[in-house]
C-alpha cells in the first residue's frame, strides 16, 4: 500500500490506515484489511451482519462499518482463533450489548403505553356496546 492514496484523509485502526470514503469496492477492502476477495465473499454467506450493498451492476459496495467488521471478523478468526460459529455468536453478543440496556428502558415505557391503549380500547368498548337489558 505505498503511494498517498490511503494514507491521505484516511483513518488508522490499529495498524491499518483505512482511507476516508463514503463507500469501498472489493478491491479496495481486500487491499486495506489483507483478506482476500474471495473470502470476503464467503464470510458474505456465514455473517448475517455483513451484507455490503449492492449498485446496479452487482459490485459490491462496502460502507466503513463493513469495514470495521471484517477487520472484527478477521481478528476473532485469525488471531483468537476462534471457529466460524464461535466467531458467530461473539459478534451476536457484541451486537446486542448496548441494545440490551435500551430495550429495559423502551420496555417499560412500551408496557405503559401499552397498558393506556388497552384501557382506552375497553373504555371505547364500553360506550359503543348496547346496554344490556
């Protein structure tokens, strides 16, 4: 990777300096995190959260947190060397962390709401049915 081109308004992770782009092809994400295009295809197909998009003429368009996470993948398979379903589960783990914290919180309000709108439902309920004679 000599020349300016990735160093130039680009970001460094760990050791590896991932130019400042909006969007990356194959090629390029091959060059920066060192794993070759036909295995990035692969990992494709075995890690439901990576899934680059795709432009009208079927390239694959990698954003900067696919990035992020095939460098992740990478380490938990090359230097934890972990298997495909070990490496699997860890990234659903990391994935759903923080999201579990929010969920308690939207929980209970979602509870609340919830709670409201069947009290309204049988209020509404009460008034539209006939009185019994």
């Amino acid at each position: 990777m000599s020349g300016g081109g990735a160093a130039q308004g680009g970001v460094e992770q760990g050791r590896v300096v991932i130019p400042d782009k909006l969007y990356y092809r194959i090629g390029e994400v091959e060059a920066i995190t060192g794993v070759p295009a036909y295995v990035l295809r692969y990992w494709e197909s075995e890690f439901r959260l990576l899934r680059p998009k795709k432009n009208p003429a079927g390239q694959r368009l990698y954003r900067r947190r696919d990035l992020d996470l095939v460098l992740r993948i990478k380490t938990l398979l090359y230097d934890e060397r972990l298997t495909l379903e070990g490496a699997k589960k860890r990234l659903v783990a990391e994935s759903r962390g923080p999201a579990q914290l929010d969920l308690g919180v939207r929980g209970s309000a979602l509870e609340a709401a919830l709670r409201r709108m069947r009290d309204q439902l049988r209020a509404l309920r009460d008034r539209l049915t006939p009185p019994k004679l």
